[in-house]
C-alpha cells in the first residue's frame, strides 16, 4: 500500500539502475506485480514504471493475465509489463479475445479461512490467490468447500506447488536442509504461476523472430476497468478492457477436476473461529454455506440469523 516507493515494490528502480548502466541493454524488460497496483495511489506506480521504460528508449505494454485461463484452478490477477527496443510489444500480450466460457453451477468453491471480516476470496471452481503466508508468517493455504460431502479442506504444500504450476515437491530442498515448511509457502505464494511465464516466453521468441503480427484496436476507449495499456515516448499513453485476461486459447479447469494428493481438513477451531467473524460482519454469502459450515463446526448456535 505505500506505492512505489514503498520498501517491498522500491527493487523495480533498481532493474532500472542496472539497464541504464549497461554497456548493451537488454532488447526485452519483463516485470510483473499484482494487478491492484495499477490503480494504487492513482496508478502512480505504472506511470512511473512507463516513464522509466521510456526514458531508456523501450515502448511498453502492461496486461493484466489470471492463471486461471492458462489451465490451473486459481483465480490469480497479475499485471505482466514488456518493455521492447524492437516494435510494439503489445503483440506479445495479446492473441486476441477468446470465446465465452459457459460457468456451470460450482461443485467445490475456494475462500480465504483466515478471513471474515472484509472479504473472503469467494471463488468458485477456483482457489483465491495462494499466498506466502499471513502477516505473522504464518502459512495460511486457502480452503475449499465441498458441496457434495459438505466438508471443508486445504490443499497440502504439493498441491500448492502444483497449483502454482510447479511439479509436486519442487520447493522440498527448503525442508532437506532443516527450514519449517511456512518457507516453502512463502516460496510458492511469491511465485509466478508457470503457465503464464512460459506463454510469454514462447510469445517473447516469437516477436524477436518476427512472426507476430502488430496488434490494432481502433475504437480505444478509457474505462474504470483497464486491463491492457501501452504506449511510447512521445506519444500519450493508451489503456482498455478486453474481456479476457488470458490467451484467445484459453484453458479452463475447474478445481472439482484438479487431482489433491495431500488434503488438510479444516481443523473445527479455525471452521469455528472464521464462522464467528462471518456473522459478525456484513458479509453476504450463500446460506447453504453458513448451514454446511455450521454443521463442520458443531456450531449451529452461531448462525440462527444469518442464515435465515
């Protein structure tokens, strides 16, 4: 939340401090954030990132992509940049618009646990954002209702890295040399889901051999929900929402296909601890929820409102 300049976003001025002291700059810049950063503090922080990529003489383009439409169940929002000495790099993030996908009623739905009071990362057929843990450094997977059994559990540490992309065990040297599993968490939730890099990689390729095509949009227009922008020295910047954060192919699974291995269940105290902060806040979610999580709980006390 402290922008730019903030000690945990301060590192980008200093990819930037090495590009201009290079002898030979690198013909493509890639950096990636979440999406909430390009409307903090008044999109402070693409503006700068653009002015900087500019001033080294790349035109830019920012698109926001969710893993979700690269074949991996999580719903994760995350703004890609490529900066590029050579063409228009917007090529590189953007296929075109893929068709609509048809959403089926959910079987399991993913939340935040840990939550409760402001929201609850409410995904269905989906987990919300892995993350590297809470701000006690406490890892906090997400947990995912099943509607069939009516239970509630949390995907082991090989499911994340999974989820993430990665084969089951990736981040295991994190325990062979002794360190608590609340690092590897924090290894997985920092990562970047590896469908996406690879697309962009492949695309990357692709426009350094001059086999993509430049990509026009003619009526260009602001909204409130911009989620592809670019632009060059001299020229004003330009932002739009497309209806897709993914490739024209994307690819959909849904988390009721998604193969656990190493499930938690929910322990009852921390079912019983978030239900509490639920009905205390105003919060609306469906009532079978609160029923099934009652019930998970043995608390039904805690609902005789709410859920009516």
């Amino acid at each position: 939340m402290a922008g730019i300049e903030g000690k945990s976003s301060r590192l980008v001025n200093e990819v930037f401090r090495l590009i201009e002291g290079a002898k030979t700059k690198p013909t493509f810049v890639l950096l990636e954030n979440v999406a909430f950063s390009l409307h903090l503090q008044g999109g402070r922080a693409i503006k700068s990132v653009a002015r900087s990529l500019e001033s080294q003489g790349y035109k830019w383009a920012y698109r926001i992509l969710n893993t979700r439409e690269f074949g991996l169940p999580q719903r994760r929002r995350r703004v890609f940049i490529v900066g590029s000495l050579q063409g228009d790099p917007l090529s590189v993030l953007f296929d075109g618009i893929a068709p609509q996908a048809h959403e089926p009623k959910p079987e399991r739905v993913g939340f935040y646990w840990t939550e409760g009071n402001r929201g609850i990362g409410w995904s269905p057929e989906l987990i919300p954002p892995l993350k590297g843990g809470s701000g006690l450094s406490i890892p906090s997977p997400p947990a995912i209702w099943d509607r069939k059994s009516r239970l509630f559990f949390s995907p082991g540490i090989e499911d994340a890295e999974r989820l993430q992309g990665f084969r089951a065990g990736w981040t295991s040297p994190v325990a062979d040399i002794g360190l608590p599993d609340r690092v590897r968490w924090r290894l997985v939730g920092n990562a970047v889901s590896i469908p996406i890099v690879k697309w962009i990689g492949r695309r990357l390729a692709a426009f350094n051999a001059g086999r993509l095509e430049n990509v026009e949009f003619d009526n260009h227009r602001h909204t409130r929900r911009e989620n592809l922008g670019w632009g060059e020295r001299g020229q004003k910047a330009r932002e739009i929402h497309v209806a897709n954060e993914g490739p024209a192919r994307a690819m959909r699974v849904p988390i009721s296909d998604f193969e656990f291995r190493g499930t938690n269940p929910l322990s009852q105290r921390a079912a019983a601890g978030f239900l509490e902060r639920l009905v205390e806040s105003p919060l609306q979610v469906e009532p079978r929820f609160l029923i099934d999580l009652a019930r998970y709980c043995g608390r039904p006390d805690l609902i005789a409102g709410k859920a009516a």
